[in-house]
C-alpha cells in the first residue's frame, strides 16, 4: 500500500520532482559497503541528500520519493533530508519494483496527478544548471521531455549508457543496443501524465521498465529531446562511475575565475585539501567562516602587541585564516549548500577583519614609534581596503556588470593584502608591509574610479531608474 | 530644397524621432522676449535642448528636425545640442510650413523612408517614461500609434486640448472642438509611413495638418491609442503653460524616497533653491561634485587644527559642502543629465570626504588628549561610515533589492553624519561627536547585517550564478 502523503501545491511554478530510489544499487554495493546505495556518502552528502539538494538548487521545492528495496533506511535518510533542507518530501512504496523500473515509475502516479512532474533517478548526478535548462521547457499536454547529450565525450560509461535517437528534436528510438543512435540518455525526464498510460501498456504487453514506457512514447511521437550537451551529468552506479563524481565534485569546488594571484597559486590549492576534509566533519559553511573570522581576529590581537614573536604567531595566524577563508565556499558547493545569507556574512565579517588587522598593526606601531604620522598612515592604508571593496560593489551596481578581475582586481584582493601583512610581521616589519599594500590598494582604487569614470556609455543603457544619481 | 543629410541606421533598435519646430510659437513669443521658441530658455535648457533630451534619456538616439520659421538660428541651436548631448540629428526644411505643421511632418519624409518613428513637437515636455513606454509598443505595418491621456485633471489647458475619442483601443475622432471625447492628445506619436500617405491624401483635400492627417488616418481605423495616464506631458505654448513646466520640472527635482530625516528637512529645501539659481549657469553636475567634495577636504583641513575657531569654520564648511552636495543629482535632474557616472563620481568622492573628516578630527584631538585611546577610537568610528556604505551595496548585490530606506538606513546616511560632526565642531567637540555617529553607524551596520542573515528566503531565487559565495 503506497503512503498517499498529499503533495501540497508548490509556492511557486516549479513542478514536483519524482525521485527513484527503489532500486538495489546492487553494481555499486558490490564494490563497497553494504549500507543501501541511497545511503552511500558521496563528499560529505549521501546520495539521497545529493539528489534532492541538485534539484532544489535548481528552485525545485517538492519531491515524490519511490521505494522499495530497503524501503526503511531508504525512507529515513530522505526524512532526515527534507528536515536538513527544510522542503517537502512525499513517500511511496512501490510494491513490485523488483520487475523493473517502470513500475516504480507507475507507484508515484497517485501522488502526481495530472500536472507535468520532473523524474529522475537518486544515482544521477545532475548539474543544478542542466535542471534549469530542462525546467524552461516544460513538456506539452501528451508530450514527454528528456534531456540528452549529443557527446558522447561526456558520457562516463558507454557501454552501459541508454542511447536514443534524436530526429527533428524529437526521439524515434530508445535503446542500450540500439545500432544507430546519436545521443544519450542523460536520465532527467519532465514529463506529462502520458507517461503513466505508456507505461501501463508496456506493462500489459510484459515489458516493465522505465525504458519500455518511453520506447511506447516515441512510437506515439510525443518524445521530445532536451540538448543538455555539454552539462555535467553521471550516472553514479559503479565503482568507477562514484570515483569519477568525486572527481567532478571536487572539480565544481572551484570558483570560476574570480581569485587573485595568492588564492590561485597558494591559498586555493590548500584550501580545496582542507576543503575535502572538513566535508566530512558536519561543519557548515557558516561554521568555517566563523571560525576563519576568530582566527582573524585572534592573529590581530597577536599583532596588536609589541613583542616579535607574537607578531609570527599573529603573521602566520591570519594567512592560515585567509586560507581557512576559502573553505567556506568550497564546502558549500561540494555540499550544494550555497545562499546568499553565507556569502553576506562571509563579505561582511572579511571587512571587520581586515579593520581589525590594520588596526592592530597601526597600534602596535604607534607604542613602538612615537611618531605623529604613524597613525594616520596605518589609518588610510586600513581605509584603502574597506574602500576597495567599497568600489567594486559600488562599479557593478552603477554599471550593471561586475568589475573585471584584471590585474588592478588582483593587486587589491584580500588574498594579497593578508599574505603581505602576514609577510612583513613575520619579518618583524608589520607597518611597513601594511603601508606599502595599503598605497598600493589606494592606487587601484584610484584606477577603478578613473575606469569607472570612462565606463562604456551604451545609450540605451544610460539611464534606467537605478542609475539616478545620489 | 530639405537638406538631405541621411539618418544613419541606429545602434540599437530605437527608431527615428521627427521633432516639428518649424511653426512660429506666437502665443509663448508674444509674452516673452523675440527669440525663437527653441531657443528659449526653460530651467537652464532651451525647449529645442530639453526636446532632444527627454527623448535621449529615453533611448531615442537619431533625430530629424523639420526647419521652418527662423531655420538658421533653430538649426544652429539644434547642431549645439547635438554636439553637446553627442547624439545624431539630421535637419529638413519645409517649405511650406506655415500652411500648418500637417506639412512639416511630409518635408521629413524623404528621409524617413519605410521605418517606424516617433513624432513630437519641439514645446512638448514629455516624461522619459512615456517615452519608454511609447517606444515598447510598436506600430504594426499601415498602423500610427498615439499616446493618449484619459485623466482631464492632467490637462494643463482644456480649452486648447486637442481630444480623442478612444473606442477599443482605436482612435475613432480627433479634434479641438469634438462634441463627445474621452482622452486627450499628448502630442507624441508612433508611426508608420501610413501616415505620410494619409497627410498627403488630407492635402489634396486642402487640408494642412496634423490633425488632419490623423483623422484620415482614424477613418481607415488605423489609430491605435497607447493610454499614458497619468505620466508628464505638456504643450508649453502660453506663458501660463511654460510656468508650469517650470513648477514641473522642480517637482522632478526631488529624488523619490531615498533621503535621511536631515537630507528632508534640512539640506533638500536649501539645495533645491540652490540648484534653480545654479541650473542658469553653466556648470554641470559633475562640477558641482567636485565643487562640493574640494568644499568637505576644505572644512576637513580646518578640523585638523587645534583652534576652537578653525573648527568652527571646518564645521559651518563641512555643512554647506553636504548641502551642495545634493545640488549635482538636482541639476542633472533640472536638466536631464543624469549618468551613471556622475553618480558613480558623487558617491566614491563622498566615501574620501567622509575619511577626511574623521581623519581629521581624530588627528586635531590626538594633539590635544594625550590618551592612548583617541585615535583607536576616532579609527574605528570612522571605518563605520565606510562599512555603512559598503554593507547597503553588499545588501543590493546579494539579496537582489536596495536595502529598505527604514530609520536604520536613514541613521547611517551620510546627512545625519555630517551635520552632527558639524554641530560638534561648532560647539568645540568635535571628537565626541566623531565617536558618538561612529558607534551609531556601527549598531546600524550590526542591524544591517542580521536582516541580511534573515533575508526573505525565496526558494527559487536562493540560487542563481551570482550569489555564490566568497
């Protein structure tokens, strides 16, 4: 008997997503342990967690959970799941899945009713990019949608890949041993309630699995082919195939062109090691950014002091913050927990750090040297990095694109002004280094405000409300 | 002979505006000086300057003069606001203009062709929004699209109206004196070369302008009405008319809701009155920017110092600076030169004011107090001001939205700031002051970022590329 936990209308226009977690995983348990395959953790999630946070990512709200084998645990990882992620997560057992995947399909049927429904498998890696694709083209009334690559260099597993046949957008054949085909079968479907009839009738002619229905659906001509070419997608069920999603994750863990030249070279590279550590722990990103903000402020405290060993400690203290720094966000893309809430306290504490570094500097300084300028050069170098980050937020708000990370961008990132102070206290001359970064943060300043000044002035662009001036 | 200089296609797909400012303007002459009615001055604009303007700021890039009654000096102001506002206006002369201003609108044809465009009269004050929302409905093939105004109460001069009857969306009846009508003509049209043809069939009939046109037009069921309710327009003909464009234009003056309690009460009634007398000059907003910022640097020199009555200066100076300060937005309001880049220089030098005054007054007090204190102190009171404007921007880039103008943001606005260092210049305590708005900006940069922590979580927009994080 299927649980008939009624799926409450979504909020917003995205549809329900139809999960199938009723399989035995047996190929991928085989190789490991025996926990069951939805339960296996891939970096720091489960597979199960890892399904429905791609999909939430992607603005999915609401999930339809098949089961079957291990229905139990299976269901208590996603209980566990729907609380962590706070979304809505209904349940059926599928009582015959044993014949095949299609029958699992036809347990959610209760539960879906006649609204389209997105159905994938809880093995899939999908990119949340890829779901978005395959949510702007929602199927028609009789029709079934299913995303595809047309590369077969993106595909993991050839000789266990469902190929298809793509004519005219829409797919005339579908198949493992299918002898002319020219794309693959990417396992992410958007589907109308015609699915449910094929599928009964594969089933009356003894053909029970997810395949058959869709092979009942092309022979109507209501398939129609998704291009998703090029998006990351695996199906995780081999050894092999979870060796190659860790690689693929640890690969997304990597923020697209936007570090500087410490991050890049030095800060990143240990980061994305202590990274895939900490995804073990059940440290949250926000965690690690707290932790990297006390650690900043506890280096300052060791510079605010006058004595030089202190200073090494403080030195190496805030670069091992600065990289610690970079954690957070690379858990949180491993983990497919990212929000703006976590980079808003990121951004904010760095500048309270980076107060509190200049400040420290300059007040162990100012008890050393009893000079009238020394206060106000560390205070205008400290200023320089509030103001640098001050200008780019300022540059893409006015100009409606991001300030590009040219070498100006670099030379005034944190990376590298925490690297030199950290530098210049070790060498026992910490108001120097903060003096000679803070000049050089100042200069880029300089030279975004002038690049700013000569921003393209597309006419159409000009003005828009948001552009008025203060 | 129309001069036939050709329009050259547009960057970006904005039509051609025809400007008619070929008739004599006797109403508005005869109360007023005998320069030509483009030439006359309105808010620091000439009418012909202001006409082109509305329609740049809209998107509207080339534009064809009609030539008429004093052609030379009206083409020679025309060819100044082209140099000035470097946008491409062809010129044409008719002829025969003062047959009625039917006959201006065919001397633009020949270098029309085939295209949509846009047609105005020259003493037409027109909101860039109308505009906007004119250009995002074309006119189909044989159609001419008119802006209309259903509201009587937004017609400056009823009795000089000239009215529509709007049926279905049709213009069925145009005329001065219609018996029944429901709209009103607000002069700005969207055209086809329909209307060439139907001007034309009007002049065989003796029949010489627009309206004329327009009827015949409206015969063949042609005209589409596009309802503009609500939105500025006015025929500035009379003396009586261009007195209340004036009252309009300082009614835009004003920056819609994003003020301080000090900016509302206090600055804005003073720099409004400012702003009139400085539109008549010739300096630009920009120069009011730096004016205002070398005005602030000004004051902060005279804080530096340890006497009593500098700081008074420094005070009544950093002030004034901050009232001058929303001059620069006014002007390019008055006189629709509003850029990105004016605002982008406006709020970077405001963030460089903002540190040299707490520099300042933070150096003076470190001459006199022999505490160890003062500068820690004036330091962190002062990065508050930076980190006040920074965490709104951060605020807007993350969260997809200004941050609310609530009194939080209103206590951290830079108004309220000035004025209470100003106050405790003047009073001989100006370091106090300094500390007192530091700690209240920094509770109010604390307040800003826990709402950004509790943000509206919207499930679909939690994440899109841009809010990944650090």
């Amino acid at each position: 008997m299927p649980s008939l936990d009624r799926v409450p209308p979504g909020e917003i226009d995205t549809p329900v997503a139809v999960i199938l977690a009723a399989g035995e995983g047996s190929r991928l348990r085989s190789g490991r342990s025996s926990v069951p395959k939805p339960l296996v953790r891939l970096r720091g999630l489960s597979i199960a967690e890892r399904s429905v946070a791609q999909l939430l990512t992607a603005g999915v709200e609401r999930f339809v959970i098949v089961l079957g084998c291990d229905a139990m645990l299976v269901r208590r990882e996603f209980e566990r799941v729907a609380k962590r992620r706070r979304c809505h997560i209904s349940f059926v057992e599928a009582t015959n899945w044993e014949k095949g995947n299609g029958c699992s399909v036809i347990a959610a049927a209760p539960l879906i009713g006649d609204s389209p429904f997105l159905l994938t498998m809880v093995d899939h890696l999908l990119a949340p990019g890829m779901i978005r694709d395959v949510l702007a083209e929602p199927p028609a009334e009789d029709e079934v949608a299913l995303a595809v690559d047309h590369d077969a260099k993106n595909v993991f597993d050839l000789s266990d890949l469902t190929k298809v046949e793509v004519c005219e957008g829409r797919i005339v054949a579908i198949g493992k041993d299918l002898a002319t085909w020219n794309a693959g079968d990417t396992g992410l479907f958007y589907c109308s309630s015609m699915l449910f009839e094929m599928l009964e009738r594969a089933h009356k002619q003894g053909n029970f699995s997810l395949t058959d229905g869709v092979k009942e659906c092309a022979a109507q001509g209501v398939v129609r082919a998704i291009d998703v070419t090029g998006k990351l997608w695996l199906d995780v069920d081999t050894p092999g195939a979870f060796q190659e999603a860790t690689r693929r994750i640890d690969a997304a863990m990597a923020k697209g062109g936007e570090d500087g030249f410490i991050s890049q070279y030095i800060n990143r590279p240990l980061s994305r090691r202590l990274s895939v550590a900490l995804s073990r722990t059940p440290l949250s990103p926000n965690h690690i950014t707290l932790l990297s903000f006390f650690m900043g402020l506890l280096g300052a405290a060791g510079l605010a002091t006058t004595a030089p060993w202190f200073w090494v400690a403080g030195g190496i203290l805030i670069q091992i913050a600065s990289i610690v720094d970079g954690c957070d966000g690379e858990i949180a893309r491993i983990k497919l927990l990212q929000s703006p809430q976590g980079a808003w306290l990121d951004t904010v504490l760095d500048r309270y750090s980076d107060l509190a570094i200049g400040l420290a500097v300059t007040f162990a300084a100012s008890q050393i040297h009893d000079a009238v300028w020394v206060w106000p050069a560390g205070f205008a170098a400290t200023a320089s990095f509030l103001m640098a980050s001050y200008v780019t937020k300022e540059f893409q708000i006015r100009f409606h694109r991001p300030y590009p990370n040219n070498l100006v961008n670099k030379l005034k990132r944190r990376d590298l002004r925490i690297l030199v102070i950290a530098v210049g206290a070790v060498m026992g001359q910490p108001l120097v280094a903060l003096l000679v970064i803070g000049l050089l943060t100042h200069l880029a300043v300089f030279q975004i405000l002038v690049s700013g000044w000569y921003a393209t002035l597309l006419p159409s662009k000009v003005l828009t409300p948001s552009t008025k001036r203060g």
